[in-house]
C-alpha cells in the first residue's frame, strides 16, 4: 500500500481490516466468556448452589447476544476471500481454503447447534445436559479459533506447500500446515488475550454492581473470578506466550521486528524503545527513552545479541506502515503491562479482605473493560501490519491478492454500507447488553416461557 | 475425485437452499400467515432457534469452495461483487431481526424487527433465486477468466450480461415463489391455530402456482441454454433428480391433500433438492458458462485446486460431516413437534 488513495488494494485492505476488527470485538469475548459459563455450570452441578446457575443464566444472556453479532458480522469476512481478494484466493485456496471449510464444518455446527440449547435449553435439559452444551459451545468456540489462527499463521509462516505447475500453491502436509509451530504460538496468545476480555468484562461488571450496591452476592462472584482469571491470563499473555510470539517474529520475520521496534540501524546491545516516535524520513526515533540492551535480550536472550535494523534490508520489503506498526505494538505492550500491574494489585487487596470496599479500584475495574478490546485490535494490527508487504510472507505480495476485476466504486460503496450497518448493530448490541444489565442477575428464572409470564 | 468433489459442493449448496430457504419462504409469509402479534412470535418460535444452524451450510460451502474450486471462487465471487454484498447485508439484517425482535416485549420493537425480517427474507429470496439464474443462463467470462457485471445491461442473455435481464428476473420470481411454497408447508408442519389454517392454505396455492412456472421456467431455459438440455437428455443424473422431484411432488400433493404434513414437507424438500440436483447434473462440468464465448467457460476441472488438496480435504470432509450430522440428531429431537409459545418461543429477555 502506498498513500495513494485510488489505489484498489488500499480500499479492500481497509475494508478488509475494518469488518475483520469489528467482527473480532464479538468472538473474543466469546471465546472469554465460553469458560466462565462451562466453569459456573460445573461449580453448580458440584455444588448445587444456585448463585452459579444465576450467573452462568445471566452470562449466557450476553453470551448470546454476543454470539448473534459475532455470527452475522462473521459470514461477510468468508466472503470476502472471494468478493475483494481473489487473487489471493486464487493463488493460495487449495491450502487456506482447508482450514476455512473445516472452521465451518467442525466448529460452527457444533457451536450453532448448542448455543440455543445453553440460552434456552436449561429447563428442558437438565442441569447435566445444560453443562454439557456449555461445554460444547466452549469447545466450538475455540476450535474455530484455532483453524483461523492456522489460516493466518500460514499468511505469516508459510508450511506444507508446494508451488504447483499453473504456479498456484497446493498442499503437500496437512499435518504440517495444521501444526505450524506459528500457529500454535499465535493461538495461545491470541486464547489468552480473549480470556482477558472476558475477565475484564466479567470484573466490570462485579465492580458496577458492588459500586452500585446490588445483587452482592453475584458482583462478589464476578469480582473474584474476573480479577482472579484476568490476572493468570494477563500474564500469561505477555509471558510465555507473548514472549515467544515476539522471538518466533524476530526469528522468521526480523524485518518487522525491526519495524515494530522502530530500528532503522542494526546492532548489537539494542534498547528497547519505552517511549519515542518513528520518523521514516529522517530514519530514526524522535526523543527515544530506551531500555539498553533490553530489545536484544527479549529477543535473543542476551542483553549482547545483535539485532538487525531496517537498514539492513532492502526497503521494498519494509513493512509499508511502520509507524502505525511501531504504535501498534507498543501501545499493545503498554496496555498489557497495565493489565497485569492493575490485576496483580485487585488480587493483594482481595488477599486482604478489602477489594469490595475499594471504591477507587472498582471504578478503575468497572472503566477498565475497553482496554482488553483495545489491546486485543492492536495485536492483531500489529501482526497484520507487520506481515506487510506480503500477503504470504516471503511468497505473495499483498498488491497481487486484491480483486483486479472490482473498481474502487465498488468497495468504497460496501464499505460506507458496512461502516452504516454496523455502527447500527453496534449501537442495538451496547442498547440490549445495557439493558440486560440493568434487568440484572437475580431476577430471573431459566428462561422458557416467557409469553406465559410477561417479565418486562 | 473432481465428479465427486462437484457433487459435495453442489449437495452443501443444495441443503442451504432447502434448509435456509423455508425460513426465507416463512419470512416472506409472516406478515400474511400470522396478522395477531402472537401469531408472529409463534412463527418466529418456528424458525428462531435454527436459523444459524442452516446459515452454516452456506459457510461451510463457502470453504469448500475456496479449498477445492478456488479458481470458481476468485471468479464468481469477484464478478458477483455487488449483489453478494446486498446477500451478506440482507442476511445480517435477516439474523438481528431474528435475534433481537423477540428481546422486547414491545409492539412498536416487534413490529420494526417483523418489517426488516420480511423484507430482508423477500430481497434474500429473489437474490438468491437471480443468483441461480445467473448460474444457468451464464455471465461474461472472459478469456482469463474473469468477469465483472452490472445490475442490468439490455436485459438480453447474450454478450455482455447484467446480473437481471428476463431469464434470471423470470427465475428470481420463480425461486420466490416456490421458496414461499416451502416455507409455507414448513410452517404448516410446525405450529398450530390459525397460522397453521393459513400456513396450509397457502402451501396448496403457491406449489399449484408452481407447476405451471416450472414448465414455462424450464421452456425458457430450453431457449436460453439449449446445449443443457441436450447433454442432459443422456445423463442419468438428470434422469434421476428429475424422478425424485416427481416422487417428491406426489408426495406433496398427497401430504396436503391428507394434511400429512410431515409427508407434505418431506415431499417439498424432495422438489428442491430434485430440481436443484436436475440443473447442477446437468450444468456438469461446466461450473460456470460464459455468455461471450463457450470456450471460456470455467469447467470443474480448470477451477480445482491441486491433486492434493483434494486428497486431503477428502480425509478430514467425511468426518465433519458425520459430526454434523449427530448434531443434527440432537436438533431436529430437541425441535421436532408443533412449536409451543409456553415452551418454545425466543422469549423475551
């Protein structure tokens, strides 16, 4: 991409990425969520204690409500491989198409099939049968994260595939593209950074209750497994799996590492930049504050190690973005050392007793859930961003991938059309989830007959 | 592998319009079958839990066809541009409207989200139906393969198509039509009280508003593509998806004749697939004909993907498959029976 704003390639791109972001602010929480709701089914069978079934009943509201958005804003990005990047699909559908169709055919059958039974299916299903469709949603849930993940991790680490005769590629392992160490990585990070959505979700919303003084016994329930969760995921989302995230870039890609960082001059004992701003021109960071050594032993594990820098590579292959890239990934970072600093302090004061009297620190909870939508977007900014110019890294460049036949009359009209369709579905998504909240947790019996007993 | 591969795609697509394609005819009827805001309730209680589950086989044969003909993808995706979108946008407008239309019990909520549902089952109805229109009659393709289209050029069938001219728009009206029908022998089949005395009714007008179409559909297509009719005279596939649509027609008739309705919607479904399997056997191997020369057309074996990719989608496809149809186990036990507004309805929350 160039900044010149006719050119096609931009327009998909930003169409692409735009439906893909907003798609993305739904399954995450999903996927956050998914376990909460099996975790306080299962503390209800063992237990028998209602407060469980009340959250997981009121989770499951917002779970599907969730699920609704997550599944129509889903079906334009399939789509959209053919619609605005044929090309791509032409070159490389014989392998992502794989993961694509069994995405469908292993994941949202089993999650479709069962996430009315969760929503609706408690009285007629009994408290086993209840869990278990939780526990098949779960499951869904994450299987059709893994086969995007893999999808992607191929567009960033290509595995299993030949250059057939016609020039197009084909598979030659699909246990090798389908166990790309890329993916495995990516997935566990990615997992865990949605499991930090849901903790903070489920914490806000125990902070708004506790703030509020309602439903106690329920905002206790959310604070403690929100804060609780979001502290072990948060830091595992920085360490290990970040960690390793991080070297697997510098590994295969030290290019965009390069970029991410802002390096333009390789060398050994790199800093890690803190705060600073890229400037492409001049090729340097303005007003650097640098942690010395600190990139090279992230990286390499040697505070000594050498570290390339953009200069070392020809600039055709830079990442096209790199400031946007370098803002990405270290406003991630920052948000995610905040994450972790702000859940480790809720989990000492819950450790002393005094997380529910803190009225600062629950409205620093109740304000805070954005933030993991924030870091989550800006993770995937920074992997999309940073795998430019190629739309298969090292084989397939992103301006060969766009629909050639498409005019930009097209895509510029679709996509004001999804910017319009889906601020209006976001705004009728905050309305209903706004509205189940002030309904509240304790109200409500398993949902079943509602015409019968007008609830409203 | 490619024949059997054909096959697969065509059978994924074929469900879709079976499945999806009674909530879209349900949609159509809603505001005609059901007048009482109850009566509307009761038929969104009949399609409501489902509509995701349906909406996957169109996924799930959006992969397949990225994975196994990505050649077709790139180019009818691509060529359809316009009028996929308005599908994708119909079918979130058709999914919220879903979804949300029960969460409030509120006539003026309700009656917002029954508009946006007949209106996006209708636009969904004869979008799909011009879709497969198009996919008869045939689109520009050019040497490379590649075609884009207008909404309407000169409305003729020949050179350089838009995506309506008087075949698709007479096959779009048609697919309305006998998708209402479907819809309406679905609804029959699942509630009860006047909708259901509507619902039956309707069925027995529109499929007898069927049969005539169907020969006159059939007569232009016999003007529009001649050669399909030619190579289908001597494919028993042909042979065979045409016997099942008749069976399934006097098993329809018989159905509402008896009000067997559970007969009735099997003998509808019958119809669909028949007809559908009918044209996909014999656009074979064609997948997609070009209205600017034949030689262009993109046959099933130029849109494949590598030996190997379909080897391999050939292993896991089978078992997924299974899978999917144990869950259908589960669904169509847990939803069988006439809908029940004390058990079934999406409620309101």
């Amino acid at each position: 991409m160039n900044s010149n704003l006719s050119d096609p390639a931009f327009w998909s791109r930003l169409q692409f990425g735009f439906t893909l972001s907003y798609h993305y602010l739904f399954p995450q929480l999903t996927m956050g969520l998914a376990w909460f709701l099996v975790y306080w089914k299962w503390r209800a069978l063992r237990t028998g204690d209602e407060k469980y079934n009340q959250a997981a009943r009121f989770w499951a509201k917002i779970f599907g409500l969730n699920f609704a958005v997550g599944v129509v804003s889903g079906i334009p990005m399939e789509f959209q491989f053919g619609t605005n990047w044929a090309g791509f699909s032409r070159h490389a559908g014989g392998v992502i198409g794989q993961t694509l169709a069994m995405e469908g055919m292993f994941a949202f059958f089993l999650e479709s099939a069962f996430v009315g039974a969760l929503i609706w299916g408690e009285r007629r299903l009994g408290p086993r049968y209840h869990f278990m469709a939780a526990a098949a949603v779960a499951v869904g849930s994450w299987t059709s994260g893994y086969f995007i993940i893999v999808t992607n991790a191929f567009m960033q680490h290509p595995v299993g595939y030949q250059v057939e005769a016609n020039g197009s590629l084909g598979l030659t392992s699909l246990n090798a593209y389908l166990l790309n160490p890329w993916a495995w990585i990516q997935f566990a990070h990615n997992q865990m950074a949605a499991v930090v959505t849901g903790s903070f979700v489920v914490a806000a919303l125990g902070a708004f209750y506790a703030l509020r003084g309602l439903y106690p016994t329920q905002a206790r329930l959310y604070l403690r497994a929100g804060t609780f969760t979001g502290l072990i995921a948060s830091i595992l989302v920085a360490f290990p799996t970040g960690d390793q995230q991080a070297k697997m870039v510098g590994r295969h890609q030290p290019v965009t590492l390069a970029a991410m960082e802002g390096r333009f001059v390789g060398g050994a004992k790199a800093g890690v930049a803190i705060i600073g701003q890229p400037n492409v021109a001049a090729r340097r960071l303005d007003n650097p504050i640098e942690v010395p050594g600190g990139l090279s032993f992230l990286a390499y594990g040697h505070f000594g190690s050498f570290v390339h820098g953009l200069e070392d590579y020809p600039q055709d292959i830079w990442p096209d973005n790199i400031e946007l890239l370098y803002y990405s990934f270290h406003l991630m970072i920052t948000l995610g050392t905040l994450f972790i600093l702000l859940m480790a302090y809720a989990n000492i004061l819950h450790w002393r007793g005094r997380l529910e009297k803190s009225t600062l620190l629950l409205w620093v909870l109740m304000l805070a859930f954005p933030f993991p939508y924030l870091a989550n977007t800006l993770g995937w900014m920074t992997a999309e961003l940073g795998r430019q110019p190629w739309l298969l890294y090292n084989l397939f460049y992103t301006r060969d991938g766009y629909s050639k036949v498409v005019s930009n009359g097209n895509t510029i009209f679709t996509l004001i059309g999804f910017v319009g369709l889906y601020f209006v579905l976001g705004l009728l998504f905050l309305f209903l989830v706004g509205r189940e909240v002030s309904h509240g947790p304790e109200t409500e019996e398993p949902l079943a007959s509602p015409l019968a007993e007008p609830s409203v | 592998m490619i024949t059997a591969w054909y096959c697969i795609v065509s059978f994924m697509l074929i469900v879709y319009v079976a499945t999806d394609g009674r909530n879209f005819g349900a949609g159509m009827l809603h505001w005609v079958v059901a007048r009482k805001p109850e009566e509307r309730r009761q038929v969104v209680a009949a399609i409501g839990p489902l509509w995701s589950w349906h909406e996957v086989w169109l996924v799930g044969f959006g992969g397949t066809l990225v994975a196994i003909f990505p050649r077709l993808m790139a180019a009818a995706f691509a060529g359809y541009y316009l009028a996929l979108m308005l599908i994708l946008w119909c079918l979130i407008l058709r999914g919220v409207s879903l979804e949300v239309g029960g969460h409030i019990n509120n006539p003026l909520w309700q009656q917002f989200w029954d508009f946006v549902f007949v209106v996006s089952s209708c636009l969904l109805a004869i979008l799909f139906g011009a879709a497969a229109g198009n996919l008869g009659r045939g689109v520009p393709l050019d040497a490379q393969g590649n075609f884009s289209m207008a909404f309407f050029t000169d409305f003729k069938t020949r050179g350089y198509v838009g995506l309506l001219d008087w075949y698709t728009v007479s096959v779009a009206i048609f697919a309305a039509i006998m998708l209402a029908a479907h819809g309406a022998t679905y609804l029959a089949l699942r509630t009860e009280g006047p909708v259901h005395e509507r619902s039956a009714t309707y069925a027995k007008y529109l499929w007898g508003a069927v049969a005539p179409l169907f020969l006159l559909i059939s007569a232009e297509s016999w003007v529009v593509r001649p050669d399909l009719f030619r190579s289908g005279l001597y494919d028993p596939l042909c042979w065979l998806g045409l016997f099942v649509a008749i069976v399934s027609a006097i098993t329809l008739i018989s159905g509402l004749s008896t009000r067997r309705e559970t007969r009735a919607f099997i003998g509808s479904n019958g119809i669909l697939v028949g007809v559908l399997a009918t044209g996909a056997a014999a656009m074979f191997p064609v997948m997609l004909y070009s209205t600017l020369a034949p030689e262009n057309s993109l046959t099933a074996n130029a849109a494949a993907a590598s030996q190997s990719a379909l080897r391999y989608a050939a292993v896991w496809w089978p078992v997924a498959f299974v899978l999917a149809s144990t869950y259908f186990v589960f669904i169509s036990r847990r939803y069988s029976g006439k809908v029940s507004l004390k058990r079934d309805t999406q409620g309101f929350y």
